[in-house]
C-alpha cells in the first residue's frame, strides 16, 4: 500500500491550532477550521491532520461541518475549534457566527459607545457570535452539535474561543473571551456547564479583563493611546505548584502605531479558577498567539500556536516550554518540527 501523502507546519493553513496527544494510537491530531471560500474543501468546518511525530502530518480530514440547520450561518467559518475527552466521549469547541444578527452597542447609562474608524467607515456592529459545543464518540468525529439552537454562553453575549475546564471537585466550566467590539475591554469569563456539557448552569462569572495584560503598564497615557484591549484565545493548565495558568492572546500597541498580536499568560496562585489572577509577562511576540500547551509522547511539554495574523500566510509554530511552578516558560524554538 502506498503511504499517504503527508506534509509539514509550514505548508498547512493553520489559524488557532490546537493538538490531541491520543496515547491509545501514539498519534497527535491538529485540529483547525477551514472555509470552501478560501481552500479546496467545499462548505465550513474543522478539519484535523494526524502526525506520529509533529513534524509530518497527514490530511485533511473533515470532522465537523457548520450545519445549515443550527442558528449560525453555515457561510461563516469557525473559529478556535478544540476537543477534548470527557467521561469517554469527545467533545468539541468552537465558534459560530451569525451576522444578519445584530446586538446592541455597548452602553453604560445613556451612552451609547459604537466602535467605528476614524474616517467613518462602517463599524464593527456587534452581531450575534458563540462558543458550541458538538460531541462525538471517535477522536476523528463526525462531531455533531449538542444544541443546534444557541450557542452555550449568553446569546446576547459576544462570546469565542471557548475552552473546557473541569475543576478539582469534577465540575465542568466553559471559560470563554468576551469579545471587545461589545464590552471595549475584554474580558474572559466562566460559566459552569451541565454534566453532559450540553447547557450552562447559573449566571457567567468574571475572571479579569485584557487591560490587566503586563505590557499594558509600559504604554504612556496619550489622547491617541487607547490600546486594543482585545481578550483571546483561552487555554488553562495546572501547574507542578498546584498553581493555575491560563494562556491568552491580545494585541501590542507599538509606538509607530501597528498592533501587533502576542502570546502572554496570567496566574492564579491559588488554584482556584476564579482567582485572584497575576499578569506575567510576554511569552511569544512578533505576531504570533492563540496559543496551547500539550504533552509530548517522549515527556516533553509542547506549545503551539499561529503566526502570521491578519496575513495571507499564517502557519503553526512550535516551542518547548518548562513548568517553573508559577508559570510557564520558553526553553527552545522548534523550528525543525514546523519549518524543516
């Protein structure tokens, strides 16, 4: 039998990477989202690439497609899409989009804050955007929507890049990004979810905002130094300490004015999902973010993420990272696993 074809990080489109080590096969599994509009595989989805050793990887697969029956419009492409294993099936997270949905404009008291460029173009009007969660009983799908209906947070929130946290009483969380266009600050938040994952339990809880990122505190007041306090790309880890981290995404205002996209953390020495939560510093600059941290087969402890945001090329890269206790650290540039 011929072997199938396979191919390297940097010839797979990848936004928001994420990787399931499955020790059952000595597998790793890329998942990622595609769209028909921009690639060779017709409608909206995620597609996973398999690899015995992360530098050569086979695919696509398709494992999830944007049904045409849900509240989301199936021409919207994904965002974020991640699985994970819970009470031995697997599910998948990720964000759908409906844009002939409108939401109001963030308002506090009788103003009313649209988020609009300087020369007047059209504004970034919020519309109706959540984190699904599609279940499926093989690591490879096909995924299908637990609540084809709503997204799992708020409706009449702006909600994405949500993630699965399960807690050390066994209680299952989604802790989500609050998108910036409906909040200017954003903000990430949890909400505690059923025990089969398919609907939210209480009220959403606050975890902290993205103006609290480290690098934050360097910029220098200014009528034009409104940062982008955009919150992104959520992932939790328990640390050796006991200690909880979470890897999030943002933006960097540079001085010539270009934002620039960046992979930072922030600590909860307690342990406790709700805090209190301390900024460390910039993990990964140079445009790169939306990271997650994963264990290698040969004991090794993996970051991945994209860079190349808001380019036509945007590519997985991988880091090895060490646990100090307090946070994670980057010891060493894979670039022969994703640029051979």
């Amino acid at each position: 039998m011929t072997p199938a074809p396979t191919q390297t990080l940097d010839q797979i489109p990848v936004h928001d990477p994420f990787v399931v080590a499955d020790a059952s096969t000595g597998r790793y599994h890329l998942f990622t989202a595609f769209d028909g509009r921009r690639g060779p595989i017709p409608g909206t989805g995620v597609v996973s690439y398999t690899s015995g050793n992360l530098r050569d990887w086979s695919g696509p697969n398709v494992v999830f497609r944007v049904p045409s029956d849900s509240w989301a419009d199936p021409d919207a492409a994904p965002w974020a899409p991640e699985v994970h294993e819970y009470r031995g099936r697997y599910y998948l997270f990720t964000t759908l989009h409906q844009p002939a949905t409108e939401l109001p404009w963030p308002q506090r008291g009788s103003t009313v804050f649209e988020v609009r460029a300087a020369d007047g173009a059209p504004g970034r009007r919020p519309t109706a955007r959540g984190t699904v969660i599609a279940v499926a009983d093989a690591l490879d799908g096909p995924f299908e929507l637990v609540r084809p209906d709503r997204a799992i947070p708020p409706p009449e929130f702006m909600t994405l890049d949500g993630t699965l946290f399960v807690d050390e009483q066994g209680t299952p969380f989604m802790v989500y990004a609050h998108e910036w266009v409906q909040t200017i600050d954003g903000t990430f938040e949890a909400i505690q979810l059923s025990p089969d994952l398919d609907t939210a339990v209480g009220d959403p809880m606050h975890l902290f905002r993205a103006s609290e990122g480290s690098w934050l505190r360097e910029w220098t007041p200014s009528a034009g130094a409104l940062a982008p306090y955009i919150s992104d790309g959520c992932q939790l880890r328990r640390l050796s300490s006991g200690a909880l981290t979470m890897l999030w995404a943002s933006y960097r205002r540079h001085p010539d004015g270009h934002d620039e996209y960046i992979e930072t953390s922030a600590t909860s020495p307690s342990g406790s999902l709700f805090g209190p939560w301390v900024q460390n510093g910039i993990l990964v600059e140079g445009n790169a973010g939306h990271g997650m941290v994963f264990d290698g087969f040969d004991g090794t402890s993996y970051l991945i993420l994209h860079r190349g945001m808001n380019t036509p090329v945007v590519r997985a890269e991988i880091f090895e990272v060490a646990d100090d206790g307090d946070q994670l650290r980057i010891v060493a540039d894979r670039r022969d696993l994703y640029r051979p």
